[in-house]
C-alpha cells in the first residue's frame, strides 16, 4: 500500500518501533492489533501470517485459530490446538501421524504417508530444530 512504517503505525494506533520489530520477527502483533489490520486493510488474515499450523497442519484461517504465548500474545506458527500459553500439545510425531485417521473422513494409506511426508517438513518436526 505504499507506507511508511510511521504511516501503518499511525492507521493502527501503534509506534513505528512497534511496526520495526514486527517486521523484523522480534515481537507479533496482539491478536486485536491483527484484527485491525485484517479489517482496516481489508486483507485475508492469511496473507498476513502463514497458511497452516506448524505442528499438525492445519489451516489457518482466522485469528482466533492462532495459538498463545505464555504471556497471551499470538503465536503464528501454531494452532490453538497445538500450542496454548507457550506450551506445545505433548503428542510425539508417531501419534500424530496415527491420529490421522481421526481427522480424515476417508483416510488412506497413501493418504496418511502423504500426511507423515508434510508434517516432516513443518517447524515442529523438522529434524535439528
């Protein structure tokens, strides 16, 4: 939209510094300050955070489907599902994948190593973080 940081920050009522660190990763949003922008905006909250849970991939398609911080502030990486107030769901990747079955009308086996193969590649599972 052709701004400035100070002009985002100021449709938001917020601090260009706010803005800063936000872009840079080192804070997010609060989940009313991303309400905000949805609608003052007019963007679909997707384009704003990622497009699925980075531990059970599911969708994430409204900012109510977001997990929380310990100190309630969003996390984008996570479902509400998945991580509530800093903790992540305690589910190994093995119980994760066989709880595939529980999600999926229709579950195959082609479907589920489909399902093993995606979660492997997510922040939560990938191997060395």
């Amino acid at each position: 939209m052709n701004l400035t940081q100070g002009n985002f920050a100021e449709r938001l009522n917020v601090t260009r510094q706010a803005v800063s660190r936000w872009e840079t990763g080192e804070t997010t949003p609060t989940i009313d300050t991303l309400k905000t922008m949805v609608d003052l905006f007019r963007v679909d909250i997707c384009s704003l955070l990622g497009t699925v849970c980075q531990s059970c991939t599911m969708k994430i398609v409204a900012i109510d489907d977001l997990g929380t911080n310990s100190d309630n502030s969003i996390n984008a990486d996570y479902c509400k599902d998945c991580f509530a107030a800093g903790n992540l769901l305690p589910v190994t990747f093995d119980e994760m994948i066989n709880g595939y079955e529980e999600y999926f009308d229709n579950p195959t086996p082609e479907g589920k190593e489909k399902f093993k193969q995606q979660l492997a590649t997510l922040k939560r599972w990938r191997k060395g973080e």
